[in-house]
C-alpha cells in the first residue's frame, strides 16, 4: 500500500494552498484561489496515468481509473472537495507533524498557549503512538477535505501501479464550494457516469454514513426606527432588542451546543445590528423531515406574533431549503453500503455507522441520481485551530477505496 510518507508529504502540498470559498460570491469557484490547487489536481492526475481526466470552467475536476477485468461490473466513484471553510482562516497553513504521539496534551501555539489536549478533546486518546498532522494554532488544517483528496488520488495511482488488482472502471471527481453548500451545483452527474459513489468526506476512521440532516437557510430582518434618544419615548423601536426577544423565544435548548445524534437546531451563526436594522442569520438542520418542517414553520410563525405585537410587519423572515437527508435514496440502493462495510471489516476497521450531524455533497448528488454515501476522512475537529488529522487514518482509508473496488467486482 501507498506509505504513510507519501501519503503525509502529498497532503501537506495540498493544505499549503489556500482554498477557502466565500458564500459571498456568485461566481464557480467563489474564489479565484481554488484554481490553484484544481490545476495542480490535474496535472497530478495526468502525471499518475489516468484516463479521461477533465476540469471544467466550474472547476469540477473528474478522471476514469480504467478496469482491469472484462466482466460487466457497475462504474463507482469517489468524491471529495477541495475548498476549505470561509469560517476560519486557511491562509499560510503551517502544518505541524507529531510523530509517535506520546497521548498528553500538544502545544499547537506557545506564544499564544493555544495546546491540542486529550483531557478536552478525548478522541485524541485513540491514535497514541500514532502520526499526527495539526494545525500550528493561526489556522484551520484543511483536512477536510483534503485528506479525502489524498486518499482517493493515493489509491488512484496505488491502482495504476498494480493493474493485477481486479476492478472495474473508477471514476474519481473533485469539486469546489462544498464548504458553502455548493459543492454539487453543477456536478454533471451524467457525464460522470457512474452507478453509484461515495463521498470520502467524513471525520474518525470507521464512519460510514447515508442519513444527513434536512437543512435550510432562514434571513430574520428586523426594521426598527431611530430618533434621538432624549425624545425617545414612544417614538423609538430598537430592531436590536426586538432581535433580543425573537433570539429569546426560541428554544434554548436546541442549539448545536446542546444537541447530538439525531436531534435537530437552530443555529444563529450570524448577526448584525443598528436601531434601524437588525439582520439575524440562521442555519435549521433536523434528521427528521417533519421535524425539519415543524422548525420553519416555527420560525414564521414567530415572527407573525411579534409583527401583531407591534402592531406592524417589522420582523421579516425569509427561509431556503438547502439540501435534504440522504437517507431517502440510499435506503432503495443499501447494497452500496454493505460493500463499504463489509470492506472495512476485510482490512481490520470497525465501522462505525451513524447519522451525519452536517451536509456533504453526497446529499444533494444522491438527489440528482448518483446514491452517494458518505465515509470516514480520518480528520477531527475540522474548521478550526483544533483541527488534526493521524496520518495512519488517511493510509487506511486509501486501503479502503481499493478493497471497495475489488469486492464492487464480486457483487
């Protein structure tokens, strides 16, 4: 197999280029930087010795790894992204390598006394003795999805060079603005052409994935009137503490901060304020789709108490599906599934299968026709100073996309 050097020097060339998407833009790729790294991806995949490799003016890159067997057997696929989040900084990544992690607590930052520690972050506990690549404390890492990128491009040329391994034809593809939620806009499923694929997206080794949330978008603009403050009374609406009562009613306790598994959110993630104008931007995610309508619902229904409150239409909120849960299309196509978990089991992996508390292009591609569900990257804590991905993770999940490829052949 690929050695974890190769795999931890591919990597690190690939997180040193900085890819952030903006939700800003309105432009495919969001940010010109993106092409950076797409056009080092392909020339990458030419040099290994890849069949059909493309990059449209999207930046959608897909290549073919041909078969090496006559029988009839389904084209698959493997996806990643290679935007990194707008959400934190990912400019001048300066990676860190930990080799043979002695399981205490790593200074990322001394300066800063910004320290990566199992007391707080406990799954670092299961990868002592292990090689881990962290962040240095100024940036996010880009594990995600880089990592995933790594694997599949690892595995890719793993192929290439061992045409005895039976498989059929892989396509492989890598596509931006993921991060913003647009990673499959224009993914051309069709030219793609593959039966099904799997999205090397998720986070610990073993996870295996085909249930994400619904989730949606909601604006809450608040409009208020400012009059100076010594003739105030009876005059002056203040959009900022109307915001305050609208935050306030509801439900506190469902907050990312105090949910798991399946439970669904609200997530203010966004806000900003005068008295003439509050703007409140929320994130709505829950497994359940009644659950995920009954959340919308509540938002509106909201704002319509306060407006008869107020007496006047003060309060707007404007809600956008944003994907929905995969589950829906996968559960027809279980088989796709049961290949990847049987495949961990072969290379010794426990899979560990479970809903993702997030989105992956995997949702919105399954919905277009190509079930897509969603595996383990090896990262964890991704979007963050905390971020840190063990390379023997990545090293096994490139195992994994070839064993996949072999048991594909047996189906």
């Amino acid at each position: 197999m690929i050695t974890k050097e190769k795999i931890l020097n591919r990597f690190v060339s690939y997180v040193t280029v900085d890819t952030q998407s903006n939700p800003k833009s309105n432009t495919t790729p969001s940010t010109k930087k993106q092409w950076d790294l797409a056009h080092l991806l392909v020339a990458e995949l030419t040099a290994i010795g890849l069949d059909k490799v493309s990059i449209d003016d999207k930046g959608y890159i897909m290549a073919s790894i041909p078969k090496t067997i006559d029988k009839e057997t389904p084209v698959i696929g493997f996806i990643a992204h290679y935007d990194t989040s707008p959400d934190f900084s990912g400019t001048n990544i300066n990676p860190q390598i930990i080799e043979d992690y002695d399981g205490k607590d790593i200074i990322l930052n001394k300066e800063k006394n910004i320290i990566l520690s199992p007391s707080y972050f406990k799954d670092l506990k299961q990868y002592k003795g292990q090689t881990l690549i962290t962040t240095d404390g100024n940036t996010l890492l880009g594990a995600d999805d880089k990592a995933g990128i790594t694997e599949i491009i690892s595995a890719a040329e793993y192929l290439i060079d061992h045409p005895e391994i039976p498989h059929g034809e892989i396509r492989i593809a890598f596509t931006p603005d993921e991060e913003i939620g647009r990673g499959a806009h224009y993914f051309d499923v069709e030219k793609f052409g593959a039966s099904y694929a799997y999205t090397m997206d998720g986070s610990q080794i073993g996870e295996l994935e085909y249930e994400n949330f619904n989730a949606a978008g909601a604006v809450v603009t608040i409009t208020g009137k400012s009059v100076h403050p010594g003739y105030a009374k009876g005059k002056m609406v203040n959009s900022m503490l109307i915001a305050q009562d609208f935050i306030s009613s509801l439900p506190r306790l469902e907050t990312p901060e105090h949910t798991t598994d399946r439970e669904g959110f609200f997530h203010l993630h966004h806000i900003s304020g005068t008295i003439e104008e509050t703007v409140l931007e929320y994130i709505i995610r829950d497994h359940e789709k009644e659950h995920f309508e009954a959340r919308k619902t509540m938002m509106l229904s909201l704002s319509e108490e306060l407006n008869k409150e107020y007496r006047d239409t003060i309060i707007t909120v404007e809600v956008t599906d944003q994907y929905y849960n995969m589950k829906e299309k996968i559960v027809p196509n279980m088989h796709i599934v049961a290949i990847a978990e049987k495949a961990m089991i072969a290379i010794g992996i426990k899979p560990i299968i479970k809903p993702i508390r997030g989105g992956t292009d995997g949702s919105q591609l399954s919905f277009m026709g190509l079930p897509c569900p969603n595996i383990f990257a090896g990262g964890h804590n991704f979007h963050g100073k905390y971020e840190y991905v063990p390379v023997e993770s990545m090293q096994k999940a490139t195992e994994l996309i070839v064993k996949i490829a072999e048991l594909t052949t047996q189906q």
